[in-house]
C-alpha cells in the first residue's frame, strides 16, 4: 500500500499515512480541486470545508474527508477527494517531498435528512424540495454567491441567505459573511448544506433529559433556516443540527456512552417518531452483534436513548502514553461511531452519525527498573520498561548534567532499544563499574557496591510531553580489599601502621569517639602520617588514649586501640589493636635528693576509678598531676608513710598507691613501688622488663622480575613507549611512574618502595643526585613533593598491591645559576 492506503467509509473518505514512513517528519495538508489548485489545509479550513486530520494508534496518521466537502468532484454516486502532503524533516519545510492521493469512493443512498457529528465539524444536508414561495424576502444582488464560494458548482440553485434562531433574536447572514464566520455552505444539484465547526459564535449548549441521567447530556446545537434560489422561487430548508458534548460516564472498569434518541432541536415541530436502525462499530466499521459480543462490547437501545458499553482494554481500542504532574502514565482511547436513523412526520427518514473518540482518565502506570550486571564484563546491566511505542528515551541526567543520548556514550553510557511483538518497548542502560559516575560503597566482608544514579527524560509522540525514571540500582561485587595492619612497639611509643585497602578512601581513624585528625594529634604529642598507600599512627606510652591492662614486675601492657568509621554514616569499619609490655621503671623516678616521681595507671578493670582520689599509705598525700588515666605523685622517702629496710650494702624505701571506695577500708587498687639506694652512692633501681622479641623474617632467596614505567596521564591507561623517549618535558609538569612486580605473581606479595633518586645520567651511582622517596615517603626537603597515587583492581591491575604509582613535578639540576648536563 506504500506510505498511504484509503479506505471508503459510506459518506466518508478516509486516507491513513503510514508511521514507520512518516516518523519524525513535518506534515503538511493540501486539497486538490477540480482545476488543479492545492489549497493548504489549517485547523479553520478543515472544520469549515469537511475535512479532519487526526492520530490513531499512536502514530498513525488519518485524513477524513466528507463526500460533501468543498473540493470533491461528485458525479452521480461517487465522489472523489485528491490530498496533496508534503513531508520535511525540517519546519520550514525545506526539502519536502510531495506526495499525491487521490481516491473515489460510492456514497449510499442519501436520506431526506443527514447528520454528521465529526471531531471537529458537525454537518447537515438536506433534500431539497420544491415549497411554496416565501414572501416578505428581498433577492440580494446575484453575484453574492459566486463571488463568496468560487468553488461550488455553477448552477442554477444557490444558497442566499442564512438565518440563525438563537434565544434571544434571530440573526441572518448572507453567504460572504457566513463563510467569512467559518461556516460551510453549498449546494448540490439535490441537496443543501451546512456545516459549523464547534468554535463557532452561533452554536448553543443544550440540555437533553434522559431517563435516570440527573444532568443530562450537552449537545452543541445550531437551529437555523437556509434560503436558497431556484429560478424565480426563494426555498427554504430547515437546517438545524445538534451533536453531543459529553454523556460518557466510566464504572467498574467499563466506558458508558449515552446518546438521547429524541433531541428537541431536531425534532422541533415533529409529533410521531420511528426507530428505524440503529448501527454501531469502531473506526467508522460497522460491527454485527457477534463481533460486539466476542469484543464484550454491549449496544443497548432503549426507549429513549442508545447506550454503548465498551469494557477499558477491549479489542478496538489502544493504549497511549499520558503525562499527569510528571509521572507517567497510560491513557486508553477508542474511536466509536453511532449511527441512528428514524422516521417522523416532520423530515421522513433522518440519519443521525456520530463520531466520537473517548479517552479515559489518566491512570498512573509504575515502571519496573530491573538490574542484572554482568559480573565477568564488569558492567551495571539495567532495563527500564515496559513502555507503550509512542514513547522514546532522549535524555540522561548524569550527576547533575543533562545529556543527550548519543552524547550519554562519552560518559561511559551505552542505550539500546528492546522491541516485543506487541508492539511494547524497554530501554537497556549499559555502564561499567569503573565509570566515574558510578559511586563505591563497602557492604560487608569482602562485598564492594556499585551505584548507578541516572535520570532518564523521556519524550510521548505525538504530544510531545516530557516525563522523568530515576534510576537508582545496587549491584555488589565480591572485589572489597579491606585496609590491613601490623604493630610494633619501641620503648616509650605504639605504633599502627594501616596499608590502605580500595574502600577505605573516606574512612576516618578514631581512638574510642575521638577523631584522630592530625591537628588533634598534634596537640598530643602523637604522630599521623598518610602518603595515600599507608596511615602512620605513632602514640607515647603514657597517653590519654592508650588503655593499661594489667602490671607486675615483668612490665606493664598498654594497648591503642583503633577504630575506621564511615566518614559519612560514622559506622564501624574495621578495628585494629596493638598491645605491648613496657618496663616499670618508665612509672617512677627515684632522685638522688631522696625525691620520688612515681606515676600510677587506671586500669580497664577498674572502671569507676578516680585517679584524683589515689594516695599513698598516708592518705593525706595525694597526686600532684591527675590525667583522667594517670595519677602523679612527688614526695620524699621521709613522708607519706614509706617504710624503709636496709643491709650491709643498700638502702630499700617502700611504699604503695592505692584506691579506695567511699565507706571501705580495704583497697581496690594497690601499687607497690620501691626505691633503693647504695649506702655509698645513690643509684636508681628500677624494675627490668621482658621486652617482647622484634619481629624477625627469615632471610631467602629468590629472583623478582620489576618494571619502572612513565605514562602520559594521570589515568595511567598510556605508557610511553620505547620510540617515544627520549621524552620532552617543561619544568614542574608533572611526571607519572608506575612500578611494578612482574614476577612472581603471588597475592601473598606487597611491593613497597624504600628509596627513589634522580640521576643526570643513565647510570644510578653517578653524581648529582636528588632524593624523591626516602623510607618509602615524599622528601621533605623537595619544593614540590612527590604525591602518590592509589592503585585500584581493573582489567589491567589484576594485583593492585604489586603495583606502586607516584606523581614528580619536573626539575633539571643546576649549580648556581649554570645548568648542569650530562
């Protein structure tokens, strides 16, 4: 049938422009006349000339001419309607291709009276008759006719004047000033036609009773007298016309559609009336009361209306999008015609046809969003749907911006389309795991998640209404490496170091609720050191932070406990502890002068104790310094209760701090501390503790294979290859080395840099030299630090712990002010 197939529908002529050709076009309609004149068609001309233009089945466009419209050729039985249209891709209808349609179509037997209710127009012709002379009326001047219709047929019989009865006058219009109005007149070598578009000023509301219907039903109507001449006699033909407004109601799922049968300015003068057929169907069919009943469609003709019953979904009818406040939704529509011919002793025969398009209510419509990632690809794999084929993705907002979807592919945001067999459609959104749109969350154990966060902006055809999906999935990936760490103690200090994992980038180190930042740290005397790969957490023996145990003469343990929370929820993360045993005599100093400095420690196993309520066996010494974990005292071996022995050789001073509760005379906390002093020189005597053994590695042997690279970007996705170097760079723009273990590839192997040094010549020994690593960490001496840069798992980094990347800024060496080169 190519881009247009026609199709004769009784009175009517319907010509329907194929979608899939004229999709995402610009239309435009002419009709044709008898002398080859294509007259552009607007929304006045067509309601005013008999033509309707409108869209089925989403889109599908349908052209519908009356046989009595201005420009069809009618001979005998037939009529004929040629539609030029024109089709552009642009507005301005640049480019357009034409194309030409031109169809004949066998109209039915007209009855007396004809009356057609389109989307757009309502229509009436009449019979015409020969009646008695109407006096009273003056000719008016006889070019009136042809000048205001040149198209009409030239004959003998014209139209001269037209008079509206509304309520409170009646107006006349001669015919120039009708058309000008809007309306449609002709005549025909039997009939007499008019037709008023609903906009027009003269049409009336009416009211129509029906049985059980409290309102009734609103018809626009139009009572009016056209006066016409036939040779030497003025004729008149009451051409009154009335077509429905509303009478549709919706219940229990089901569309109802009420048409009064006797409609008071039709019947106007009339006292006995027939039924004489009463038709009904879709899309101007007429359908047999089998294909009603296998539809569950329901025609009712009762004694004084007709009532449709069509269930919402049924067979004849579709869905479309609808757009309420944003959401989305479907709307279902359906195109039912009614077709109502009676007799009465007025008119004789009357065909009443009806065309009337319902649409229901909106009715929001959820859309189900389905993640199903592709794990082995590394890809967020998402379907958004089921949508209706009038709709069509054309936008995606991305963190904040909007982007077209052929653009979408340079954020890393591949769309396809899914066509099912009923016509129906999903989106398919495809984005990696490493996009940078895509946010990383830590769940648990070693579960990561990816989160996609997109708004997809859809557009309806042919409407044009826009409405939003968010789209927010979760798809968890079994690829978290948590942060680790070892401790070591020394003398006076606790240390933690913490090798970064890929999810803890914004977990913050806290000491039971305190926020170890290094401003805090600072201020305690400790010491926090983050080069992006480790966390170096340094904290004195004596601290408020650090938690005692338990002491006895092998030394007392203390341990740090630390904590990484969430930097935004604050949730635990993961808790890392390092306890060592220090010596006693880091508790007490015995002077020479006979002055004591002797520190006792809250342990954990004494919750409720006050450090600012310890004394000594004279309870009346007390602490002179109180931490809320330590108490100090000073005193001499004189006071304060200290008993004293002696022998031939040393002098031994006792004493003990202790905690009593309120009421109790038995101590909770007792530390005993002795000083002892030779009876010739006074020397300190401490307790001697048993340190724990340093960790040690046992020494082996083996080959590793390294590489040292230098890339083009920050992303490291580009090294520079062998025919590239010598390279050229400007000074301190930045340089990019990567450096990683070849072999062997064992998961258990952690690559870390100690020292790293430029060179003025090929050879590592030669002078100058400039230190850019030092113990693994950025020199401190350098202007412009070295910066590390974290390595995450990808296709490439199958082992991100046996890689290491750095950022230097370029330099050249100089000695004075002369540049120095190899």
């Amino acid at each position: 049938t190519g881009p247009m197939s026609s199709e004769c529908l009784g009175n009517l002529l319907r010509i329907t422009l194929s979608a899939e050709y004229f999709e995402d076009k610009y239309l435009s309609f002419s009709v044709v006349d008898q002398s080859g004149i294509a007259w552009e068609l607007d929304e006045a001309m067509a309601s005013q000339c008999g033509y309707t233009v409108t869209y089925s089945n989403w889109n599908n466009i349908e052209f519908r001419a009356s046989a009595l419209s201005c420009h069809s050729r009618l001979e005998k039985d037939v009529f004929t309607v040629t539609v030029q249209i024109k089709a552009s891709r642009t507005p301005d209808m640049r480019n357009a291709a034409t194309h030409l349609k031109s169809a004949s179509c066998h109209h039915g037997p007209w009855s007396l009276r004809e009356l057609v209710c389109e989307t757009n127009y309502m229509e009436v012709s009449v019979r015409r008759e020969v009646p008695q002379t109407v006096k009273g009326f003056i000719q008016d001047e006889s070019e009136d006719w042809t000048l205001a219709f040149p198209e009409a047929k030239a004959g003998e019989a014209s139209i001269w004047q037209i008079v509206f009865h509304q309520p409170e006058e009646k107006k006349a219009f001669l015919v120039s000033d009708a058309w000008s109005a809007g309306y449609g007149l002709n005549t025909t070598d039997t009939r007499v036609l008019l037709r008023i578009p609903y906009t027009a000023a003269q049409i009336q509301l009416v009211k129509v009773d029906v049985f059980l219907q409290a309102q009734g039903i609103t018809f626009s109507a139009v009572r009016s007298s056209t006066f016409y001449k036939q040779r030497w006699m003025i004729l008149m033909v009451d051409t009154a016309v009335a077509c429905p407004v509303d009478g549709v109601d919706y219940a229990n799922k089901t569309i109802i559609w009420t048409v009064p049968k006797y409609i008071q300015p039709l019947s106007a003068g009339a006292t006995s009336f027939k039924d004489v057929l009463v038709e009904a169907g879709v899309e101007l069919h007429k359908l047999s009361a089998k294909e009603m009943a296998s539809r569950k469609y329901v025609l009712l003709n009762d004694l004084n209306a007709i009532t449709m019953k069509i269930p919402i979904g049924a067979e004849g009818g579709y869905y479309k999008t609808a757009v309420s406040s944003g959401q989305h939704g479907a709307k279902y529509t359906i195109n039912l015609f009614l077709e109502h011919q009676w007799e009465d002793n007025k008119w004789g025969l009357t065909k009443h046809t009806i065309i009337k398009e319902i649409e229901t209510p909106f009715e929001q419509v959820e859309l189900a969003v389905t993640n199903n990632p592709n794990l082995s690809a590394r890809l967020m794999n998402v379907t958004v749907g089921t949508f209706l084929p009038d709709v069509e993705l054309v936008n995606l907002t991305i963190e904040g911006a909007t982007v077209a979807v052929p653009e979408a592919v340079q954020h890393g945001y591949l769309t396809s389309e899914i066509r099912h067999a009923n016509g129906s459609k999903a989106y398919v959104i495809q984005v990696p795991f490493d996009a940078p749109s895509i946010k990383k969350e830590y769940m648990r154990a070693d579960m990561r998640a990816y989160i996609l966060n997109v708004t997809l902006v859809f557009i309806t055809h042919p409407t044009n209404e826009t409405f939003t999906v968010p789209v927010v999935t979760v798809s968890a990936v079994k690829d978290a490496v948590l942060p680790t760490a070892r401790g070591f103690c020394d003398e006076r200090n606790l240390y933690l170091i913490i090798t970064h994992g890929n999810v803890d980038q914004n977990w913050l180190p806290f000491i039971s609720d305190w926020h170890l930042t290094p401003e805090a740290a600072q201020k305690y005397n400790y010491s926090l050191r983050d080069n992006g790969i480790h966390l170096a957490i340094r904290v004195p023996f004596l601290s408020p932070h650090v938690n005692y145990e338990d002491f006895h003469t092998s030394g007392i343990k203390a341990s740090l406990h630390l904590t990484l929370k969430d930097g935004i929820t604050l949730a635990n993360r993961r808790d890392f502890s390092i306890s060592c045993r220090f010596s006693p005599s880091e508790l007490i100093q015995c002077l020479p002068n006979g002055t004591v400095v002797v520190t006792a420690v809250k342990l954990v196993g004494v919750a409720d104790l006050d450090t600012s309520l310890l004394v000594l066996r004279d309870r009346e010494c007390k602490p002179s310094l109180v931490t809320d974990k330590t108490a100090t005292f000073k005193f001499n071996v004189n006071t304060c209760g200290t008993s004293r022995k002696f022998n031939s050789t040393t002098m031994t001073y006792e004493n003990d701090v202790l905690y009593f509760r309120p009421g109790n005379d038995m101590p909770v906390y007792q530390l005993k501390f002795v000083c002892s002093y030779a009876i010739k020189q006074t020397v300190d005597v401490r307790y001697e503790s048993k340190k724990n053994p340093p960790p040690s590695i046992k020494p082996g042997f083996g080959s590793l294979a390294l590489s040292l690279k230098l890339f083009k970007e920050k992303s490291y996705s580009e090294p520079y290859q062998e025919s590239e170097y010598p390279v050229v760079k400007y000074l301190r723009e930045a340089l990019y080395f990567e450096v990683e273990l070849l072999q062997p590839k064992d998961a258990r192997l952690e690559l870390n840099l100690d020292d790293c040094w430029a060179t003025n010549s090929q050879s590592q020994d030669s002078l100058p030299q400039w230190p850019i690593l030092i113990n693994g960490c950025e020199n401190s001496e350098d202007s412009y630090r070295t910066v590390f840069h974290e390595v995450n798992y990808s296709l490439r980094v199958k082992f991100p712990q046996h890689l290491k990347r750095f950022e230097v800024r370029m330099f050249t060496f100089v000695q004075g002010t002369t540049l120095l080169q190899e």
